[in-house]
C-alpha cells in the first residue's frame, strides 16, 4: 500500500485524515498466551501495531528493530514476520490506519453542518485536536520532523491538499474566498501548515493552549472569513 493509494479525500479541515481504532490498543504486560495469539491473528495485529506505535513514537523508526517490537508485542520474532515483511511495512500501515480512523470521525462531524461552511471548517479542527490529544504518541509518528519521517510528512501533505483545495473552489464559487487566491496554490500552503503545526504541538502541548492552536488554524485557514471590522 502506499500513501497516494487515500490521495481521493484526505484533507485536515477541507478533506480529511483517518486512523484505526486498532492502533489505541495498549500493549500490556499481561500477554495472552502464544496459542491464543496464533489462532487470532488479527489480536497478534494489533500487538504488533500497538507495541511499534510505542517504540515509534519514543525512540523513532531507525533506532527501533522488528525485534523489539515483537518482544514488546510479547511475540516471538518470526511471528512478526508473518504479518510485516519488515519495521517500514508496518510503520506504513500504521500511518494508514491513523488516516483512516480520523478522516471517519471528521466527516461524522462535519455532516452536521453545511458543506465548506464555516462551522464544517470549525467542527473538523476540534475533531482533529482531540484525536491528537487522544493520541498523542500516535501523532508523534505520523508528524515527527525527524529526517526518517520526512518523507511520510510530505506524503500526507500531499494527500491532503486535494480535498483543502475542493473547500477553496467551493468557497470562491460562492463568492465565500478572496478572488485572488489560487484554490490550488492555497491548499498546499494549509496542507503543509498543518502537518508542520501537528508535528510542533504534538512535540510539546504547553506551546500552546489547545484553544490557542484551534483559534490560531482557524483565524488562518484562507477560507476563514475576515474578522469584522468597527464602522
């Protein structure tokens, strides 16, 4: 699987991200025994994804091995393998099944609002500051500025631009957007704003107060209106 395999509508605010609830699984000390585990692969799944986000999230993708991860997970190491061909397949699919699980609770709450509105725009930021609270170590992952990470960060930016980009049409087609701005070009700068923004607060939340990050993204989403003005 690859990233561009979602590039149809993920978007953080206009076309969203996604996670499943596989990921928040803690793993625990009290493992269930390996014959448990090998008559129900997906609960071995799940360990396995469960103990990678941990050791992602501490230590970052090049310093954790297969090894680890399945020791964490409680499992021998080649059961790791018939899972995951190695740590990067798995890092990836934890990257996909994080998208996937927010993009579905962004859209249950914008569905409660007009299309491109304004209160679409806000019900999507909240949705996306609480999964980031919720799981903060999981963010760590998705949007680590460490240079193994690049590369999925761009790739999530780029996945998301398309469906910023459809809010901004829709905007200015409404008359909604200041004209000058081009919908394409305004989209990419909010994609990577949001992933950099991600990575910033998920590394440190006393940066800044979660509703001075939720008033920060949405005072400076182009698609805001402009703040009114005393006659």
């Amino acid at each position: 699987m690859h990233l561009s395999d979602f590039t149809t509508e993920f978007a953080c605010y206009g076309g969203e991200l996604n996670f499943m609830s596989v990921i928040s699984a803690p793993t625990t000390d009290a493992s269930p025994p390996r014959s448990v585990l090998r008559r129900d692969p997906a609960l071995t799944r799940t360990r396995l994804v469960s103990a990678a986000t941990e050791l992602f999230a501490e230590h970052g993708l090049h310093a954790v091995t297969s090894a680890q991860i399945a020791r964490h997970a409680g499992l021998a190491t080649g059961t790791f393998y018939l899972h995951f061909a190695d740590k990067l397949e798995l890092f990836r699919a934890i990257v996909f099944e994080a998208l996937a699980e927010l993009r579905t609770r962004q859209d249950a709450a914008a569905a409660r609002h007009p299309s491109a509105s304004q209160a679409e725009l806000r019900a999507r930021t909240e949705v996306f500051l609480d999964f980031a609270e919720e799981k903060r170590s999981l963010m760590r992952v998705l949007f680590a500025r460490s240079a193994e990470a690049a590369g999925i960060a761009e790739e999530i930016a780029g996945v998301i631009a398309p469906g910023i980009e459809r809010r901004y049409q829709a905007l200015k087609a409404a008359g909604q957007m200041t004209r000058e701005l081009h919908a394409g070009v305004a989209a990419q700068a909010r994609a990577a704003a949001l992933v950099r923004i991600a990575a910033w607060w998920s590394e440190d939340p006393t940066r800044a107060t979660r509703a001075e990050v939720a008033a920060t993204l949405l005072r400076l989403d182009p698609g805001a209106p402009a703040p009114a003005t005393n006659p």
